[in-house]
C-alpha cells in the first residue's frame, strides 16, 4: 500500500491522536510533537504572559528559577513565547548554561527525566 499522491508530507500518513487540551479540555489534533493546550488556549496563555510579566519580571524570574524549571520552560514553552526572544533570550540561555554547570550532569539528568521528552 503506497502513500496517497496527492500528500507532500510524510506527516500525512501517519494518524495523529486527538488529544484534549489541558486548559479548556476541548479535543483537538496537535500541530506539535509535545502540544498540550489547543491553539486558543495556547495564544490566551501567552497573552496573558505578556500582560502580565514585564522584562524585569523576566529577569527576576529566570535569577530566581532553579535549573529544572528553566529546563521545564525551555521544553514546554508556546512557540513565540517572549522569554525566548532576542536579548531575553540570549540572558535566557545563558543563564540556564550557567545553571546546568553548577548543578553537574547528574542533576541535568535527574531534572530532564523528571520532564520528560
């Protein structure tokens, strides 16, 4: 059995699971490996981040983070997220670069497991 001619993407073989949003619970069909809230729910949430965090909140936030939520963030985060944007993010990483040397490979181990993916 062959692929359908009219698909440019091998994506389009492959079912995807609905899933159910974690925010709203609606079903939806993710665009991402690691997708947890439909589109809606995901620019409300970011939205809402940008209300509310300002780029000294953001620099508090990442100084005060321990490594495993940085880590967290870094994996979970919504595309476009404006922490991971221009200066911000270049004092994103590097920040978490400076973490994961303190705390060793064992514990970036420890931590990437605990997340998952």
């Amino acid at each position: 059995m062959g692929r359908d001619v009219m698909s440019d993407s091998p994506r389009d073989f492959w079912p995807r699971p609905v899933r159910n949003c974690r925010k709203c619970g609606r079903g939806f069909l993710p665009d991402r490996w690691m997708q947890k809230m439909c589109k809606e729910c995901e620019e409300e949430t970011q939205e809402g981040r940008r209300k509310t965090m300002s780029e000294e909140g953001m620099r508090k936030w990442i100084d005060e983070a321990d490594y495993e939520s940085l880590l967290s963030r870094w994996r979970n985060a919504p595309v476009g997220d404006p922490i991971f944007q221009g200066e911000m993010g270049d004092y994103y990483s590097k920040k978490m670069a400076e973490k994961r040397a303190e705390v060793g490979n064992d514990a970036h181990v420890r931590a990437s497991k605990s997340i998952g993916w």
